[in-house]
C-alpha cells in the first residue's frame, strides 16, 4: 500500500468513527446548561440594577410577550415573518463554525430559527462577545434561493447580488430585526458532561442587518419552536422529538436542557398532558382544565384567541410570570387571598395587585394545583407561585391578562417539563432542579 493510499484509508477510518461518535453522542441524549439572563454568571448581568428593577423588568417582558403572541402568526406569503417581542429569560452558550466560535443566544420557546449576528455587518448593534465571521469557517456554506430548505422559511427573497443566495427577514413587535444569510454551519454545544456535541450542517440565519432593542446583547436566538428550522425540528430525527428542561429555584444557580434519551421524564410523580395542536404551530399549547386552591377550584374555559386549534395556554420558557383570563385570574387571586394571612402590601410594581410584606423565605403560601386534561395535576409551591419584589414585599406572580395565556417560567421551576414532540405530550415530575 502507497502512502497516498495509506494516509487516504487512515482519513476515511477517521471519519468514520467520528460520525459513529457523533451520531451516538446524539442518540445517546445530551444536556446542556442554560443561564438566566439576570444570574450572577450570565454575560448581561449588571451588579448595579436591584431586585426591585429585576421584577419590574420581568413583569414587564411577560405583559410584552402576551401583548405580542399575536402577533407571531403570519401567512406564508407575507413579506417578513414576525415573531414574539421580548425574547426570554434564558441564555445558551455555544459554539458556530469550524474552528468553534463562541457566542450567546437567547433561548425562545417562541421563536422558529437559530439567527446570530455576521461579519461583514452592514448595520449590526454592539454584542458582549465579538461577531462571528464565516469566511473564517471551515464549514460555512450559504443555501441558494432555489432549495427546499430556503422555501421552509416565511419571506425569503432571492439575493442576485450574490449569486442568488438565500436571504431571510425575521422582525420582532418591540423593534429588534435580523436580515441576511440562511447558511449551513457545524454548531457546537458544551455539553453537561464535559465533552462537547456537534452538529454539522445545521441551518441558521446569519445576520449582516440587525437591531436589538433590549439591553442585553445577545449574539442572537436560538428558537426552540415548533417551526421547521428550529433547533428541536433540525434535531428531531437525532434526538427522537423529545427534549425537556429543569429550571433552578433561584436565578443564581444554573438550569438545564436536555435532549433525545437524556430527556426522558418518568418515575414516582410524573404526570402528562397532551400537546396541543393549532393551525400555526410556533408555540406549544396545553389544555388546562382548573386551578384548586385548597377545596376551591377555579374552572379554566378556552381563553385563547386562536379557537381554531386544540389547547387553551401556551407553555413558555421565555416568559417569567403566569397570565390568565380576567375571570380565571380573579377568582384565583381571591381564594389565595384568603389563605394567606399576612399583612398585605401595596404593589411597589403597579402591576401585581396581590402583594404582601415579609421576605421571600419566610412567605407561607397555599399549593395551588393545575389542573391539566389527562389528569395531570401539578403542583405550584410558594417559589412557583410568588415573587420576590424586593425591599420586603412579595408579590403573587400571576397576572390577568386579556390578549393569551401563558403558563411561564417561574410556574416551572423545580419542575422537570418533558416534551414529546412524537407522542405529542408534555409531562411534568416534581424534581429538584439544583441536583439535575
């Protein structure tokens, strides 16, 4: 055998068992740490903003992103495709090209496409971490207008300027846009255990004309919806459909998200409920029956404005507090009213109307019960239920609202939520989420 030979037979058995690697990296599930945008550790942090101004960002987000959802639901042949305003809580470290380029994305449940900011930029804002550029990547390749892959993504346009290459517009409700490239590029990710995954030709949006709105600059997103060319879509057939996360009690401490068999959520005390189904599929939908608080439940109707599709509050990690209907609000509110027996405060915020005095810790708060169909009750505990609004005051972090519903994120903490995209269910273990 030649050199030539030899050192080309050598190159492929290299090849080979990286894949089988790769692929049994995948099929054999991995996780990944996710931060929250307000954590002592995440790249946004900012030691000068207070607990106080924390919340009243937070609550602020969750109006905005229920005032939006609407948004979100365009016909395929409008110009731009238009998505949710604030982008999440969430933040994933990861790694574009070949060698890995690190970057920041925010993580949205609400979002269809994995975007990040490029170089060369004709207008881009100021990010923590330097902007990526693919002409320094091994891997990087663009898509031309003419594949089927280009025709997934709501308003595409042809870029004869540069050789009929696919462009993307993506725009959100508070401001914030990316335009540019839909390429092909090897994402990496870190996983929990110490070793990394990579995933070769993934499709994303690389971004040469964008603004962020918000404070915190992110690289970009990275969307974990329902839509063809999200990340959970493009890793489907890897990583069976099934993914799931568990969210720290506290924003210091980290959380994670899995995916395919390291996903999994079984055992004593989990539950599951069927995934909702609407015409256009972004968000994830569940059917929530009632509330109990004690021996008073509170009947849950079909609130969301989508009445075409199965499934009535949206299940989201991008939003921090719970939104409900006016009546299912109230009535909620006033049976945990009537449990608490605290001296009430006036809602430093104006926007939680149920508040009390008395540090976080030392809150005694009633479990409130979600009644999901199926018989999945999930139980909320006093940090899924209350908020920490600083300066002595703990509010109710439910809010009424009459756009959508939203189960959000502080609902979940503690909380192991799976989702199987296949079987078309969510399922819920109580879980202590600092131990995952």
């Amino acid at each position: 055998m030649t050199a030539t030979s030899l050192s080309s037979t050598l190159a492929l058995v290299l090849l080979v068992l990286y894949i089988s690697s790769l692929l049994e990296a995948i099929n054999g599930g991995f996780s990944v740490e996710i931060i929250h945008r307000d954590s002592t550790k995440s790249p946004f942090y900012r030691p000068t903003v207070t607990q106080f101004q924390r919340v009243v960002n937070a609550v602020r987000r969750s109006i905005n992103r229920a005032n939006h959802f609407n948004r979100t639901f365009v016909s395929p042949n409008t110009a731009e495709a238009t998505v949710t305003p604030e982008l999440g809580d969430y933040i994933m470290s990861y790694s574009a090209g070949t060698p890995p380029f690190q970057v920041y994305g925010i993580v949205d449940t609400g979002s269809d496409i994995v975007w990040l900011q490029c170089h060369p930029c004709k207008t881009c804002y100021n990010q923590i971490t330097p902007i990526f550029n693919p002409s320094k990547s091994n891997t990087f390749k663009t898509l031309p207008y003419s594949s089927a892959t280009c025709k997934l993504v709501p308003g595409t346009s042809c870029s004869s300027h540069k050789g009929g290459i696919c462009e993307y517009s993506i725009s959100y409700a508070d401001g914030t846009y990316s335009q540019g490239d839909l390429i092909g590029e090897t994402l990496t990710l870190g996983s929990t255990n110490g070793s990394s995954v990579q995933l070769p030709r993934t499709v994303i949006g690389c971004g040469r004309d964008n603004r962020f709105s918000s404070e915190e600059k992110s690289s970009g997103i990275v969307g974990l919806g329902l839509g063809p060319l999200s990340l959970i879509s493009q890793l489907s057939s890897s990583i069976g459909g099934n993914f799931s996360y568990c969210l720290s009690p506290t924003d210091n401490l980290p959380s994670k998200i899995s995916f395919g068999a390291a996903s999994m959520v079984s055992g004593n005390g989990t539950v599951s409920t069927p995934l909702g189904h609407h015409h256009r599929e972004t968000h994830y939908y569940l059917t929530l029956e009632a509330f109990s608080v004690g021996n008073n439940r509170i009947k849950f109707g079909n609130s969301s404005s989508e009445s075409d599709g199965e499934g009535n509050i949206i299940i989201d990690s991008g939003t921090t507090l719970t939104l409900l209907p006016d009546d299912v609000y109230s009535n909620l509110e006033s049976a945990v009213a009537d449990e608490v027996k605290l001296k009430r405060a006036k809602d430093p915020l104006e926007q939680l109307t149920l508040c009390y005095e008395g540090k976080f810790h030392e809150q005694h708060a009633p479990v409130i019960t979600a009644h999901f169909s199926g018989d999945a009750d999930v139980k909320l505990n006093v940090e899924n239920s209350f908020i920490d609004a600083g300066d002595g005051v703990v509010c109710f972090a439910f809010l009424s609202s009459k756009t959508f519903s939203i189960f959000g994120n502080l609902a979940q903490r503690n909380l192991l939520v799976g989702y199987d995209l296949q079987k078309k269910m969510v399922s819920f273990k109580p879980t202590d989420c600092t131990k995952q």
